[in-house]
C-alpha cells in the first residue's frame, strides 16, 4: 500500500511476458453525496443514496445505491 512503485508483471494470453506501469492515484480527493430515507410502514424503510468523488486529477468515482431496511 505505501509502495509507489507502479510496475507489474504481467502475461498475455500466448504467454509473452512484459511489464505495465500503473497509473499514480491522484490525491487530495473530494467527496460528496446525497440521500434520502422513506418510511413506508412502522417497520419498512425504504433508501436511495447518491455517492460521487468529484473529478480531481485521474480519478473520478459514482456509486448509487438503494434498497430497503426491515426491523423486526
């Protein structure tokens, strides 16, 4: 994890060997979202989220979620 090297050894299909370099992640990340949590019954909720890092360098995220929670 703390490694900056970027190299790795990888094989084609036929089985030449070569090198690739990884791209650096950038750093400095900005984060934001939103959500939104609905009661449908006394035990049934229902949620939707929105997730993005906004675009900073060569890196750049969405994530959407949503689903239902049930106590009991």
């Amino acid at each position: 994890m703390l490694n900056n090297n970027n190299l790795l050894a990888v094989a084609a299909i036929d089985g030449t060997n070569f090198v690739a370099r990884g791209v650096k992640p950038s750093r400095d990340m900005l984060t934001a979202g939103l959500g939104v949590t609905m009661r449908a019954q006394e035990n049934l909720l229902l949620y939707a989220n929105y997730d993005a890092n906004l675009p900073t360098g060569n890196t750049s995220k969405q994530t959407v979620s949503a689903g239902l929670r049930i106590r009991f």
